[in-house]
C-alpha cells in the first residue's frame, strides 16, 4: 500500500466536539481533515458533525483544500453563534508528486516525523479560525514530503494535558517521542500511553484525537 496511518479518537466526559477524517481519493492521494469546535456538548457536537459532512463531500468532489475551508468556514459563520467557532486542518497527499497540500486554519498541533529520523515542528498556522469571518480566503501551503516521511496531527487535549501539578504535556514531548518511533500505528499508540502517564490514568483532561500518515 502507499499509505500507511494509525489513529485514535476517544471522546472526553462530555459530547466531543472533535474532527477526524480521512479519505482516499485515489490510489495515490489521500485527504486528511482533523479539527477542535470551541466549547463542549452537544452544540460541539453538532457543529462538529456538520462541519465534518460538509468538508467530506467537497474534498470527495475533488475541491483544494483552500476551497473546501474557504466554503465551509463560510458555511459554519453562517449558521453559528457568535461564540462557536473550529480549528481546522485540511490536507491532501499526493505520493506521487510528493507533496503536502493542506491549509492550517488556527491548529497548528502537528508534528513532521522524515524518513531519516528526525522531527520538525510544522510551520506557523496562516490561516484564520473557521467562523469568526465569512469572507475569509484561505490559502493552500505546500509541503515536500517522500518515502517513509510521516505526519502526525493531534487535538489540543494532548499537549495541554497536566499532571497533578499542573504542569503541561508540552508540543516538545510530542517532537521526541515520534522521532524514535518506528511506524505510524506506533505513532499513536506511544503517544497516548505517553500522554496517559504524563496525566497519571486513563481519565484525560479532554477529547483526545491522534492521527498519523506515512508514505512507504
């Protein structure tokens, strides 16, 4: 196969207003939509799941994913309360020109695993909260990426999770761990343990959602 992904998404106490898609387009592209709605319960939820309707049909009629957030950023600004809005990232891989097409809509919680064994930190989100501004435009950011390279997109809950001492988990932890990681389910599956010792249990502060998606 040319993808390869492990993935996690554990709801927290209440209903999750957490984002997880991913969809083959083709044998060699895959899109990837991972998002947080503000708030918790079943207002999160709703959103969360209209959103996730929305974007899947776009991107599965073949739309950038500059256009598909663009709309449903427009969509969600339209329909909400002012005080509701969702962190986004939208992205498409292409194994064969070996790229990273996606858009950053205020996540910014990724990390890039490459092939040699290093980590980077992703780059500085450029794009907007979704629903806040209707007439926002997005913009596609391109990234190289090649065989064995990996990327691993998580919810907020992980590097904000605290111990009993309040201290956070951190985004640092993250670039660590998943550099001596040796596969994308093991991506996930490391991270989480990681981050339920970090918290002292199983009982995590908020949603919890992991993603990874490597190319062979």
């Amino acid at each position: 196969d040319v993808f390869s992904w492990g993935h996690i998404f554990r709801p927290g106490r209440e209903a999750s207003g957490d984002l997880l898609d991913i969809i083959p387009l083709s044998e060699n592209r895959m899109a990837l939509v991972v998002g947080d709605v503000s708030g918790k319960g079943a207002g999160a939820a709703i959103l969360m799941s209209a959103a996730q309707a929305f974007l899947h049909g776009r991107l599965c009629e073949g739309a950038e994913p500059f256009e598909a957030v663009t709309a449903v950023n427009k969509f969600v600004a339209q329909r909400s309360a002012m005080n509701r809005f969702l962190t986004l990232w939208v992205g498409i891989f292409d194994a064969e020109s070996k790229k990273l097409v996606y858009v950053d809509a205020g996540h910014g919680h990724w990390a890039i695993r490459r092939a040699n064994g290093t980590s980077e930190a992703p780059p500085t989100p450029d794009g907007f909260l979704v629903g806040i501004d209707a007439t926002f435009e997005y913009k596609n950011a391109v990234l190289e990426i090649d065989s064995g390279d990996r990327i691993i997109i998580f919810s907020d809950g992980i590097p904000e999770q605290q111990t009993s001492t309040e201290e956070q988990y951190g985004v640092e932890r993250v670039y660590d761990l998943v550099a001596t990681s040796p596969s994308a389910e093991e991506d996930v599956k490391k991270l989480l343990d990681s981050v339920m010792k970090w918290a002292g249990g199983t009982d995590l502060d908020d949603d919890t959602t992991i993603v990874s998606l490597g190319f062979s």
